[in-house]
C-alpha cells in the first residue's frame, strides 16, 4: 500500500468522515474504478453518493470512497457503518490523483501521449494508437467507437489502464485523449485540461485546434484558449500543434522551436499537405500520396497531419507510420459512408467547427444539377447558446442546392439528451430570419424516411449530429 487514507485525502484535499483508516483496516490493495465494478480493497471515485451508495460500497469492502457530494444520509450511513468517505472540493482532483498514481503503478516505463483540441481528438487519438500497434507495441487508448464514455471525468480511465496491464501485460505506449473544456452540472472545472495532462505526465502532446463547443461551461473563445493554453507546461518534449489555428501559434510563441512540431494543410511545416503534389510532405519528403490516405477531406487530413507529427516525434519510422496510416479504419461515425445510391454519409459533426468543415466537404461530393440534403438532430439538453452557435454555422454553410431537414429525435433519445422547446424554437427563429427553408421531424426515423425518399440517387445526404443522430444507421437498416 503506497498511502494511508490521511495521506490520500490530504493529496486530493479532501475531509475523512467515518472511519478514519481504510474500512475494515483491511487497506487499499487494489483499483481506483467505479462503484458498479468494485470489489474487496478497491477505491471507488463518484460526483455525488447517497446513503444507497455507501452500503454497496461497504458490501463491496470497497476500501474507501471518494466524492465531492455527498447527498441525503450519505454522511450518516458512513458515521453508522464506520465507512471511510472522504468529501472533496473538486472530484476532478481526486481523478487526476487516481490517473497519476495508477500510471506510476501499473504502466511506470510507457512512453505517454496526450491529445486535446476542439475537433478532431479521438481520430487523431486512435490514428495514433493504430500506428503504434500496427509496429507491434502494447499500446492502451481511452478512444474508441464509444470514447465519450471513456473520459477523463471519472475514474473509467485508471481502471481500464490497470485492467488493460493486469490482463495483457506491460504497456508500450499510452495514448490518452483529454477534454479541452470539461464541467459537472453546469460547472466548469478550471484548468481541467493542464490537470489531467500533469497526471499522465506526456512525452508528446497534440492541440488540434481552438473552437467554441461546450457552451454553457465557456462562453467565448477566450475562456477555450484560457483552458488550453497551459497544457504545453506539462508536456515533457514535442507539442504538435496545427499551424493553420492562430490561437495555437499564439500558444506557440511561449515554446522554443525545438519543441513543437508543426502541421499544416496551407503552409510548409514540419508535416503539411502538398496540393500540388497531391500528398502528404514529412521533413521535405513525400511520404503519402492522397490516394493511400483513409479518407481524404482536409479536416481529416488534418488529424492525419497531426498522428504522423506525434509519431514522427516517437521515433517511429517513416515506413511504420505508412503502414499504420494506410491500414486504417476509421472509428464510427467519422465521415462514414452508409449507402452509396444516394450516397449517404454520417458524421459526429456537432459544433460549429465541425459542421461548417463536413458540409464543406459534403458539398464537393454533389453532382452538378443535383443537392445535398443536410438531415441535423438538434443537441438535446445542452442549452440554447450551443444550439443557436450550430444553427448559425448551418446558416452560413447554406447555398440554394440544399435542403436543411433537422430532428429532435424523440424516438431515439433518453431524457439526458430530450430536446427542450427553446433548443427546437432557436432554430427555428434562425433559420426563418435568415431566410433559409427547412423541414423539421419529432421523430429521427420518419427523418431519415423521408429525406431518402425525397432525394434522387445521385444526391448526396449528409447526417450530423451528437447523440440525437448516433442511431441514424441502425434506422435506415429498415428504410434502404
């Protein structure tokens, strides 16, 4: 046991109430992870617990529990039970703990990776972890098809990474991807970004970009920049950073240039995309034709530009990293193609960033003399600002060759993501001012119904949009 539970609670500055020694006396010997998972000597991490909890815990002979709110009897039934819970101002702090000491214990000689940005993280994450584990290394990633369940805001991560080595053994590399911008309850944890890249203490960090999305916890593109531009200080090496961002070469200034790598799809940098030479040019080299790549649209490419900066700066060869790029698959959702005839291709697009640049692409597929139609689910849940941003970007991304269907996938949605009536009514009252048609569905499946219905089969339908949109090709199964 590396701590007692007073040097456990002073590290994530926290008070003990009940027991104050691990329950039972029988001591940490095992995970930081979550309560549903638990078992004997682990160390459950949670927002908030109530009295319920607490006996579970207690059944478990979970060696304590960490919270930062502890609701009805929670503090009664641990006085009762003599359970130790310790209470916390900032859970995120007890999370970063638990990363940190999990890394040191289970993975203390892997070479770490962080990725952070607006868009793009979890492509450029898992492009890299491809990479690395198509050069045969042991390689652990938080991202993949379901990666917003594997973040950062609780302890999911620590215990996959001790279940990972206890499973398969010593861990090569790990690449980590971080919220720029994270919250609880409408709560923005400061500094969240910096916190979480200290405790994994990275050898090469990623920043994609810098854009307005969690709106709500920040509310302007200072607040973004606010929470990101530290993250270089606890990066130990290289920061590869995208050059065609302004507010990341501001970032940059505060780097010597030994430090960054820098990519590009406009400009000669360390790695950037040559349109004349249609490929991808690495340290004066043509290491990639545009045909051998994934996929081919520039926001894409970017993360591509981005994994082979971060690998290049790893020491992987030249050759291994054509060989992981060429070989691979995109996660789920990532300018995916669902049907050809219409051609119908489903993206995770949910903020304004990322609509404007998969409509942008969207539209160089169109035929001429034929449209695109853009199928939206508005965000359920997530307040009328990031909602109003969204439909704005869509506004400015209209031409008169697209039809706007949007969807507040009531059929679809638990009441996490239910579309409030002033989510619906802002864009609603934004389109209609802008003069721009469109078409609105309760239902996503008589959405999807009808747009392919409506549309000839050299149209091109574009489906974006976060978890309103997440079960779009599971419908249209019973509509093609």
């Amino acid at each position: 046991m590396d701590f007692n539970i007073k040097e456990l609670a002073s590290s994530v500055e926290g008070k003990i109430v009940g027991n104050s020694d691990y329950f039972f006396n029988k001591g940490f010997i095992g995970r930081f992870t979550l309560l549903n998972d638990a078992t004997k000597g682990d160390i459950v991490i949670r927002h908030w617990i109530n009295g319920k909890g607490i006996e579970i815990a207690a059944s478990k002979d979970v060696a304590c529990l960490i919270t930062q709110n502890p609701k009805e009897d929670a503090v009664e039934k641990a006085e009762e039970l003599n359970f130790p819970l310790i209470i916390v101002d900032r859970i995120e702090v007890a999370n970063a703990f638990a990363l940190k000491w999990t890394i040191n214990k289970y993975s203390p000689n892997s070479e770490n990776i962080i990725i952070t940005g607006t868009n793009g993280k979890s492509t450029t994450s898992h492009l890299i972890y491809h990479i690395l584990k198509e050069n045969g290394y042991n390689v652990f990633t938080n991202t993949d098809a379901e990666s917003e369940f594997n973040t950062l805001i609780d302890p999911m991560v620590s215990k996959l990474i001790s279940d990972e080595v206890i499973e398969n053994g010593p861990l090569d590399y790990l690449v980590i991807e971080v919220s720029e911008v994270q919250g609880w309850l409408g709560n923005l944890m400061k500094g969240h970004a910096y916190l979480m890249s200290e405790a994994i203490h990275p050898k090469v960090g990623v920043i994609t970009n810098i854009a307005m999305d969690h709106i709500g916890l920040v509310n302007s593109i200072e607040e973004v920049f606010s929470e990101i531009h530290q993250v270089p200080e606890a990066i130990d090496e290289t920061v590869v950073l995208n050059h065609d961002d302004d507010l990341l070469k501001k970032i940059a200034n505060d780097l010597t240039d030994e430090n960054i790598v820098f990519c590009s799809m406009k400009d000669k940098q360390n790695v950037f995309y040559d349109s004349s030479k249609k490929g991808i040019i690495c340290r004066d080299e043509l290491l990639l034709k545009e045909e051998d790549l994934p996929f081919r649209s520039s926001h894409f490419i970017q993360n591509i530009l981005s994994a082979i900066g971060c690998c290049i700066s790893l020491g992987i060869s030249k050759e291994g990293i054509v060989k992981g790029v060429k070989s691979y698959k995109s996660l789920n959702r990532r300018f995916s193609i669902l049907n050809k005839n219409p051609l119908i291709i489903d993206d995770f697009a949910h903020n304004p960033d990322g609509i404007k640049a998969t409509i942008s692409e969207s539209v160089k597929l169109v035929p001429e003399n034929h449209k695109l139609f853009v199928v939206c689910s508005i965000r359920g849940s997530r307040g009328v600002d990031i909602n109003r941003y969204n439909v704005e970007a869509l506004v400015e991304s209209y031409n008169e060759n697209m039809d706007i269907v949007l969807s507040s996938s009531v059929d679809v949605v638990n009441s996490l993501n239910f579309v409030e009536d002033d989510e619906r009514d802002v864009f609603f009252d934004v389109l209609n001012k802008n003069n721009v048609p469109f078409i609105h569905f309760d239902n996503l499946f008589d959405a999807l119904k009808d747009t392919y219905n409506n549309a000839d089969k050299k149209d091109v339908i574009l489906l974006i949009g976060a978890q309103g949109m997440d079960p779009a090709e599971g419908l249209l199964k019973n509509i093609l």
